[in-house]
C-alpha cells in the first residue's frame, strides 16, 4: 500500500512564479497545467464521488494518496511564498482554510466577491475538457462589476489543472453561466484571522454532515 507521505505529486510552481500578474479587471495570475496532466489523472483517480453541492472542508472527505498530497501541497509553504511574493502579500501566519467541491447545480455561479473574512483565494480546477465547458458552461469569469455576467475580461475553464489566484476585495466580482454536473475544484484561502478561518470552517463541516445524513436517509 503506497502512504500519503511517499507519494510524489509534481505542480508547477516555476510557471506560477513565471506569469505577470494581470490587473484586469482586478488583479489575478491564471496559470494553465498548474497541475500537469500526469498529476491531474492521479489526483481525478483518487478523488471520492462528490454527487451533492457545496464546499466539503478537505478532511471531511476520504482522498487516495494522490488527491491527499495535492491538499498537503496546496497548504504548503511553497505555495504560500510564491503567492506572497506574487502580490507582495506578508502570509506569515494567515491561517488556511482549503475546501472541496465536485458537484454543481443551477444554484451556484452567481455573482458575487468573496467574504471579508478571505485575504486571498486560490482555485485549482480539476476536471478534463467537457463540451459543456467548451460550450462556456461552468467557466468562471472575472467581472468588471456585480450587474451582468457577460461585462468580464477574463473567463478560467475549470479544466486541466489551471490555477486562478486573487487578493479579495470589494471588486473582485465573479461567477459563471449555470453548469449541472461534476465540476471539482480545489478552494484554498488565505484568512484574516484564525477565528474567522475557524467559523467558516466549522460552517462548512456542519453542512457536510447534514448532507452525509441526507445521502444515507
């Protein structure tokens, strides 16, 4: 049996040092193959089926070792200092908070910027190419106000192991047009403070234990 702790997950954070920030509409890297095919098809493998909405913290869920370390990595020290030095953030101390979702209904993508409470959000997107995401279905977009979803200047398919990171703040607006189905996506933030990161976290687990109640009625 292969343990978590041996398993050698490859990302590709020379590509992430490697991008310029963009500013519009606000400021944000997208970085395709953040997570390289070989790495993505072991994480997909290792993933449980997520057939509900919402955001699962990540130890509510069982991952095989692939998907474990990629979760080990995400709240590591080298990706924190390469988004530090990417937007000239000080991290030191800003606790994680990293959750899971893999299901999407008519219910999600609305527009809307992250709660206060979040200093930066990072997305890892898991999924292989779909026609429904060729299509735009389920792409986020990065908006230029909180009004119409097609005012965007960047759109990120939630495919191929593309990375999106982003300082919140009360303009970063995003969503994307309605997607049913499978859509896994990794969410990492950079919290404020470790009492909001603790809340936000303690409302997600209780959300997931509802559903995991709701699925065994």
């Amino acid at each position: 049996m292969v343990r978590v702790r041996e398993y050698k997950l490859r990302l590709d954070y020379a590509a992430l040092r490697a991008t310029p920030v963009a500013a519009d509409p606000f400021p944000h890297v997208v970085v395709p193959h953040f997570a390289p095919p070989a790495s993505l098809r072991a994480v997909l493998a290792d993933l449980p089926p997520l057939s509900m909405r919402g955001s699962f913290p990540a130890d509510a869920i069982r991952p095989g070792p692939a998907a474990h370390a990629l979760m080990q990595a995400m709240e590591g020290p080298e990706l924190r200092q390469a988004i530090a030095e990417k937007f000239g953030l000080d991290l030191t101390g800003s606790p994680t908070m990293l959750t899971i979702r893999g299901w999407t209904t008519a219910r999600d993508g609305h527009i809307h910027t992250d709660s206060t409470a979040k200093r930066v959000t990072v997305l890892l997107y898991l999924n292989q190419e779909t026609d429904a995401f060729d299509a735009h279905e389920g792409c986020l977009r990065l908006l230029r106000g909180p009004d119409d979803l097609e005012d965007y200047a960047v759109e990120v398919p939630p495919v191929n192991g593309t990375l999106l990171v982003f300082p919140n703040g009360p303009t970063s607006w995003h969503g994307h047009k309605t997607f049913e189905g499978q859509r896994y996506s990794l969410q990492l933030n950079y919290m404020t403070t470790g009492r909001k990161a603790r809340s936000e976290l303690r409302r997600h687990r209780l959300s997931a234990f509802f559903k995991r109640l709701t699925r065994a009625a």
